[in-house]
C-alpha cells in the first residue's frame, strides 16, 4: 500500500476522471499541494514550477468535470484561490474577492467545460462563486445566515436545475439558482456542523442527498431536504468526515451503494443503509482518517485513496 512519507495531516484529496489510465491523483496538506502522476506511488510538490511565495496551506481540492481533457484544476488555499490549466505543473493566482478569503471546500458543475463555472466555500465569507473557469470570484451570500462554509455539493445536473447545497456550523442551506440566492434547509440545529454532504446521482428525479454531521453520524433524505432519516446506527457515530456515493449502481436507484469515512474507519453499505461493512473486507487502514478519494468509483475492487492525520496517503 504506497503511502505520501510527509507527515502533515491530508486535508483533502481529488484524482482524475481518467485516473485507472493516467494515474493522476493530488493531495492538500499545510505544507502544500502534491501531486501524483503513478496512481498515488510516488508524490511530488505541485506549486514547485511556480513562482508562488512560502509554503501555502492548501484546504480544498476541485478538478475539472472534462479535467483529462482540459488538465484544470483549482485549489484553495489560506488567502485565495489558484487555477492551473495544464494538470498542476503551473499556477496562476485567481481572482478573488478581498479580504483574502481561506478557502474550506471548492466544487465545480457537471458541464465546467460549457459553462465554466465553480463555487467555493471560505471560512468566514460565505460562498464565491466563478463563471469564467475559475479565473474571476464574485461573493454570492444572499440568505446565507452562517458564513462559515464546511462542504459544498453540487447536483449532477447542475446545468439544468441549479441547485447546490452548502454545510455550516449551524446546519445545511440550499440554492436552486446556482448559488445566488440561498435558504435555509430544516435540518435540525443540534445536528449541526454539517460536515460533509453527498447529493444521489439522480437528484433531479428522486431528491435524495446524505449529510454527514460532525457529533451526530449519517443522515438522509428523500424529499431536497425536508425530511431526514439517520443512517448507520452503531456502525457510524460521531464525525462523519466524508460520503461518497456510487455513480451508477444495481438495485433500487434511489439507496445507491454509499461509503463514509467515520470513527476512524472506511465503511460502505450496499443494501440501502441496512448493514455497514469496513472496505474491501478490512484492507482500508484504521485511525485518523481525514479525507478519501473513489477516483473509479465505489464498486468492489475500486481503487481508494485514503488520507491520515499522521500524513499517509495509502492507495487500496
């Protein structure tokens, strides 16, 4: 299992869409940006080529939706936003709204290569938001009650619904105009933060979406949020760190195949929520988990990229 040997905590990771073939997979740290060309065997400096001043801590990773064809993508770091167009050899400083924000979550639409656009999720300054490939930033917080932004979810068809999703200290908040006008979701407050979020690949048709919270485990629902179930029972309490969802998967389409990182541990269920099973039989690693990467997705035998808080960054 090949693992990253610096030993800063892994924020965030993120690989190509062509990721079985290209192997290119990268890494935030508060060291950096690293990156991998080999499938996550061997790791290099990815702001190395440029001319980008100290080490920048680097929270939030996001790749273009086209990214083996275009090689975009954009990382966010403490004081702004940079973009690269040629798969993370250079970068440009984006422009962005001042003071200069910390970046905490980046996600981009299904169409980035028609559209171009991308939000971006701060610390203390709500959601930016780009419509020209990450180049420009604009603030879009109208009705945004907390401005602290923990995760972003985009619909898989943003393009034609619009619709986003941001997490927060006090709960969840929805827009359904890509991002620039926003409600709050009734989520129940002492649920909340809501640290990450996960929309069903067929949003636009069964409404369901998953949120993992940071003291109160895994919750679901099936109606855009106005109710919720909890998920997980035993198996996952606590901080649900991250949720990822199967992108086509058997059965019954609105229970999709979901895998969490949670309680120090990679789980996934594929009976709808009913039983949660530890990856691949236990191959996954135990303990501070802080971030995972499906690059093929999550079926049986899909590759996965895990990342520690004591700086592994192993592939199973």
């Amino acid at each position: 299992m090949p693992e990253i040997s610096v030993t800063d905590p892994v924020y965030a990771l993120a690989a190509s869409e062509s990721f079985l073939t290209d192997g290119v997979c990268f890494a935030a740290r508060p060291s950096g940006l690293y990156r991998s060309a080999d499938g996550g065997r061997s790791w290099a400096q990815a702001y190395a080529l440029s001319e980008l001043s100290g080490p920048l801590p680097t929270f939030a990773l996001a790749l273009s939706s086209a990214f083996p064809q275009d090689a975009t993508v954009m990382a966010g770091v403490a004081g702004g936003i940079l973009r690269s167009g040629d798969g993370g050899e250079h970068w440009q400083i984006a422009r962005v709204p001042a003071p200069p924000p910390v970046v905490t979550a980046l996600a981009v639409s299904s169409d980035f290569p028609n559209d171009g656009v991308a939000l971006a999720g701060t610390m203390e300054d709500g959601v930016l938001c780009s419509s020209d490939r990450g180049w420009n930033w604009v603030t879009w917080n109208f009705g945004l009650l907390d401005l602290h932004i923990l995760c972003l979810a985009m619909s898989s068809e943003f393009a034609r619904d619009e619709t986003v999703f941001a997490g927060t200290e006090i709960g969840i908040f929805r827009s359904t105009n890509g991002g620039r006008a926003w409600r709050e979701v009734d989520f129940p407050m002492d649920h909340a933060p809501v640290l990450s979020l996960a929309l069903s690949p067929r949003f636009v048709s069964d409404g369901v979406l998953y949120a993992g919270t940071e003291a109160n485990g895994l919750w679901r629902s099936a109606d855009r949020g106005k109710m919720w179930e909890r998920l997980g029972g035993r198996w996952i309490r606590a901080a649900v760190n991250q949720v990822l969802l199967a992108r086509g998967g058997s059965g019954d389409p609105a229970w999709p195949d979901v895998l969490v990182s949670a309680n120090g541990r990679v789980r996934v269920t594929r009976d709808g929520g009913r039983t949660w099973l530890p990856w691949e039989s236990g191959t996954a690693p135990e303990g501070d988990i802080t971030a995972v990467a499906a690059p093929a997705g999550i079926a049986p035998g899909a590759p996965l990229l895990i990342g520690m808080a004591n700086g592994r960054v192993v592939r199973v």
